[in-house]
C-alpha cells in the first residue's frame, strides 16, 4: 500500500512547520500515486486502501503533530475520540529525545527502526511485568499539492520480522546443510511433476543414500557426521551446478537438491530427457563422492546408493514417486553399494514379493513359527562331540522350511534380527539345560550374532539373564561374529564385546578369511575360536591353494593359541589332512548334518555312550597291580556254572 499512498523520496529538507488545512478523510495524499488515472478514481481505489488495508498509516506534519490515521494504525496505537488531532505523535510512541525538542528538523532525528508503543506501556502481563510493545517506523514522503506531507507507515516491529523470516526459514530448510527440508521437499517434488504433466518434458527424482555412513557416524562421533553431511551437501550442491553442460539436451529448469534427514538426500531434476540424461547425472553423483576426501586430518572415501524414477513415465501420485525411488535405492545397495538403478516393474514385482515376506516374518515372530537346528562339532582326533552351533530355521505354514538364505537378511535389513536373535539366545541356553537334565555331558552351544544385535544396548544383560535362567556357565556359550563385523572398531562394540569377556561369555569369529582379516583385531580382542570357513575345506586336500591357507590358519591359531575349528568337513579325507595340520574340531556332514533337538537328542545320547564304551578298557591300564588283587569284582564277574 506504501506505493500506492506515498512515494519514498528520501528525507527532504522539510519547511518548518504550518498548519495544514486538512479534512477528516486523507484527501491531502489524494494525489499520490495518482499517475495516469482521474482524480476521481485515485480518491476512490485511496479510500478502499485507506479504510480496508492492513497497513498502519499515520499522516502528520513537519513538526511531528499527528493530522490523520487510518483505522489500523488507530487500534495499534489506541487512538479513541478525536482528542489525539494535532497531538504529538511522541505521546504514542517513543521517539527520540531531539526529535521531541524541536519542530524545525523533527524528521531528521526520527530514523526509520523499532519504537516502544506508549499506549501499552500500562498493560499488564499474565507475570506482572510491563508489557512494552515495538513497531517499526518508516517515514515517506507524500505530497498534498506542491507541499510535501510526511506519510509514516508503521509495521510489525524488525526483530519480529527476522524471527519470522527465520521460522519460515527452519519450516522449510535443513539447519544442518542449508537445503531444503523434507516438507519444503515435497512441496517442490509436487510442483515438479505438475509441470511435468502439463509439459509432458519428464522429470527424474534421485533417491541418495550414503554407504555406511552409520559407521564414519559410530566410530568418529555424531559432531564429525554431522560435519560430514556438511560436505556432502556441498560437493552434491557443486557438481549439480555443472551438471546441465553434459546433458543430452537442453534443459531450462533447475536441480533441486534436500536432505530428508539423517544421511538420505534427493534431488528434482526437471527437464530431464530420459533415462540417459538422469543416468550421466547419476554418474557424475557418484564420481564426485568417490573422491577421497581431507576429514578431520584423516583421507576417508565416502559413496552413495542411488535410486531414480521417472514421471510421467511412471503414472503415480506424489509418495508413489518416492517409494518408486527408495525401491530403486534399495537395489543399488543389494548390487554391492556405490550404484544407481532405475525404478523398474519388475523391481516393483520384486518389492511386492519382499513386503509379503516381511509381513510373514512379522507374524512368524508373533505365531513362534521359528525353531532351532543343531549342528555338533567334534574333537578332530577322537570325534567325541563338544558342542553344537544353533542354526534358526522358519517353518512356514503353506510354504514349509523357507531357505536360511531367503529370510536372514530380511530379518537383519527390518531389525526384525533383534527380536527373533533374542529369542535364539534364550531358547540354546534353555536347551543346554534340557540336555543337562536327562545327564548328556555339558555341552557347549555357539550363537551368531548380528551387527545390529550387537548395537542393542541391552545384549550383555539379555545374554546374562538368559544363562542365570537356565542356570548354564557362561563358558559354555559361544557367541560368533563375522571379521566384517569385527572391523567396525567402534567404542561401542568394544565396549560390548569387554563386557562379554567379563562375563565369561566365549567369543567366535566365524567363516574366518573370507573378511578383511587382520592380525590387529585378533590381538585386542579375546578371541577364543577360529572358524575356517568351508569354502576352504570343500576342495581339500587336493587343491594346493586351499591347503595352503588351511595350514596357515591353524598355524595363525597354534601361535595366538586360539581354538581353530574347520567347518564344512565332509570327507575323511579332509579330515583326516585336517587332524595333521593340528586343526582341533570339526564341523559338517561328515560328523552330523543339523537337526532339531528332538532329533539330536538320541544322537547325542548314543555319540555319548559310545565314548563311554571306547574309555572303559583303558581305565584299568592304570591301575597298579594291589589295586587289582584289592578291587571288587564280585559284582561284575558272573558264577561260573
């Protein structure tokens, strides 16, 4: 309204005060912004403004005396009656101290800013304090024929406007990275496919989310992963700056980059001209964070999963877009990470076929539909058993035994693994105690564990709970972690893992050489057992490779005098080039495939009783030859007849 009542000329030496003859209405500014329309016209489009605006307008003279105030700036400065005509504006509001002392130069000690409202200086708050409401000033200039008339417009106080504007700012960008905000994200992703509808030119969005960020996150602190979500942003900020001159066609529109939270970013990339020109961006993504970056004194190389989809090539609504991208991301990380894939109809199959299982697993969990398998391991030169490894198994109603390779890494990718490894924890310390009772030897049982299980804050005491239960030893549980697991070398896991040494809890690192293995780890952490993965028995001893690295293993074991336990012994010919390298058990078909308990119960019963038979000639070889003429046979030699 400023532009329609005033024109902003500046602070114009003013002539001193004279008493303007000025009516009720504010026919003294009639004339301003008054171009090219009729007097008639101006007056009425001024009075609709005047009257019915919501901007504070107060006209005054040169000598600062209030002549008119249009209804808004009445109620903000309480103006009731009439008595107010020809009153300083300073009994209003608190102007500056040289301004209320002279009449000559007012204006010029009235500089435009935030000014106490006199009229609520009386108004109490709910506290008891004074309440002291602000406005902000500006001064312009209005004419009233040839004569100049200060028009004051009065607002919402500057500070006030900052703290709106910051507000607005937080609703709609990330305080972190400074892009936009998952609202402010949705927002714009709307906006886009409406124009790509109306212009049929398609439009891709990326879905981004970092490799194990989660990991830079855990063993650097959440300050330094914030710090470098800082630079992520930026480096995705200047490679979309470059990214039109290398697109298949020309493009008008802008990239939009956001960060939904945590390490997920997505970018609107409108104008696109098919999937060739979003997979040269998606390219371009990815080589600019492949770079080895400078972070904290350290070279760290970060790399990001991307799924993209397509509109209107795909006809979805607004969050169709997006689940279609987070699919597509989905398949980059299941293709090893550091990828981009296409949303695809056979991928969307694929989901549907992935969210049935989720859900059967969910109320699997719920039905107990779970149960346990056990697989023995033996002493390599005796073969008398040791112990078992507890392997889930899902018999699922109408489908049967589901493969371990179909659910596991579901249950790991939902965080389901948490719940059903609980469960798995409880129930093998529960079953030693039932072998326990009908008198089988103290058996000892591995569990594996899961990256995720072992983020749980309450693992330790689930697994100190679960043994005191079943009043088992803890040395009789043995807890197996993959080396990949091992290399997170976080505090976290250290500090987990200390704990279980305390406890007594034995720890297993399991498929042994198939992971970044390191001598490093092997000597911070207790490790008991070592288990040779099987893809290193399968061809023994026929394959020189093979043997090569089965000995150096055991010999690794034999010098860190850690137990060395090879899995996937089939033949007796790999075990016995086993039992000459000094390997101490074995694990695999050869001895025993994996059972329920049920059914390796009276397997176990009957290895056990075998032993038993194979120990008894060998306990008289001992004796020395009174303690034969001593001993008591009468109950065990028969009467002859």
């Amino acid at each position: 309204m400023a532009q329609m009542v005033a024109r902003c000329v500046g602070r114009a030496h003013l002539a001193p005060a004279r008493e303007l003859s000025l009516q009720d209405g504010p026919t003294e500014l009639q004339e301003a912004g008054s171009s090219g329309r009729s007097r008639g016209s101006s007056k009425a489009v001024f009075q609709v403004l005047w009257e019915q605006g919501d901007q504070a307008v107060v006209v005054c003279d040169d000598a600062g005396r209030v002549r008119n105030a249009n209804p808004v700036a009445r109620q903000l400065l309480q103006l009731g009656g009439d008595h107010w005509r020809g009153s300083p504006l300073n009994d209003w509001l608190v102007l500056p101290e040289a301004a209320a002392h002279t009449e000559t130069d007012f204006w010029r000690h009235v500089p435009d800013g935030d000014y106490g409202v006199r009229a609520a200086a009386a108004t109490e708050g709910e506290t008891g304090n004074t309440a002291a409401p602000t406005v902000s000033l500006r001064v312009c200039m209005g004419r009233h024929g040839s004569r100049p008339v200060p028009v004051i417009l009065l607002g919402q106080p500057r500070d006030a406007v900052r703290l709106q504007q910051t507000v607005e700012r937080l609703a709609s960008y990330d305080s972190l990275t400074g892009l936009h905000n998952r609202d402010h994200f949705r927002h714009e992703l709307a906006r886009a496919m409406e124009r790509a509808r109306r212009s049929s030119k398609p439009m891709a969005l990326f879905f981004l989310d970092l490799d194990r960020f989660k990991l830079i996150n855990d063993s650097l602190g959440h300050g330094a992963g914030d710090q470098l979500l800082q630079k992520v942003a930026q480096l995705l900020t200047a490679c979309l700056r470059g990214s039109d001159a290398v697109l298949v066609g020309p493009r008008t529109a802008a990239a939009t980059l956001s960060r939904l939270g945590g390490d997920e970013f997505t970018i609107i990339l409108e104008d696109v001209g098919g999937v060739d020109d979003a997979a040269i961006v998606a390219r371009r993504l990815l080589e600019a964070l492949s770079q080895p970056l400078d972070f904290m004194g350290e070279e760290i190389q970060v790399s990001t999963s991307i799924g993209i989809s397509l509109y209107p090539m795909h006809d979805v609504d607004l969050d169709g877009m997006i689940r279609h991208a987070d699919m597509a991301m989905y398949r980059s990380k299941a293709l090893g990470r550091n990828t981009y894939s296409f949303f695809s109809d056979d991928l969307n199959a694929a989901v549907k076929v992935r969210l049935s299982l989720e859900g059967s697993l969910r109320r699997a969990l719920e039905r107990q539909e779970f149960q346990l398998f056990y697989q023995p391991k033996a002493n390599l030169k005796s073969r008398h058993v040791t112990g078992c490894e507890a392997l889930i198994r899902w018999h699922c109603p109408g489908r049967g035994m589901v493969p371990p390779d179909r659910f596991i890494s579901v249950l790991e990718d939902t965080g389901l693994i948490v719940q059903a490894g609980a469960w798995v924890i409880r129930e093998a310390c529960a079953q030693m105690a039932r072998w326990d009772a009908l008198g089988l030897p103290p058996f000892s049982v591995a569990v594996n564990l899961s990256a995720r299980q072992l983020r749980q804050a309450h693992l330790v005491a689930l697994v100190r709970d679960s043994l005191e239960q079943a009043g088992i030893a803890p040395n009789r549980l043995e807890l197996e972690l993959t080396e990949s697991l091992l290399m997170e070398d976080t505090e976290g896991n250290r500090a987990v893992l200390a704990a279980f040494a305390q406890l007594g809890v034995r720890l297993a690192i399991d498929d042994f050489g198939t992971g970044h293995s390191s001598l490093s780890y092997l000597r911070r952490l207790d490790v008991d057992t070592l288990k040779m993965d099987r893809s290193f028995v399968m061809q023994l001893p026929e394959n020189p490779e093979d043997a090569a690295i089965a000995t150096a293993v055991v010999a690794l074991g034999k010098s860190l005098d850690i137990h060395v336990v090879a899995e996937g012994v089939e033949t007796e010919a790999q075990a016995r080039f086993l039992t000459g390298l000094g390997c101490h058990e074995m694990q695999g078909w050869l001895l025993c495939k994996a059972l329920p308990a049920d059914a390796l119960t009276p397997w176990l019963q009957e290895q056990h009783n075998q032993f038993l038979r194979q120990q008894r000639p060998s306990g008289f070889q001992g004796l020395e030859v009174t303690e034969l003429v001593d001993l008591d046979l009468s109950g065990m030699v028969k009467a002859r007849p």
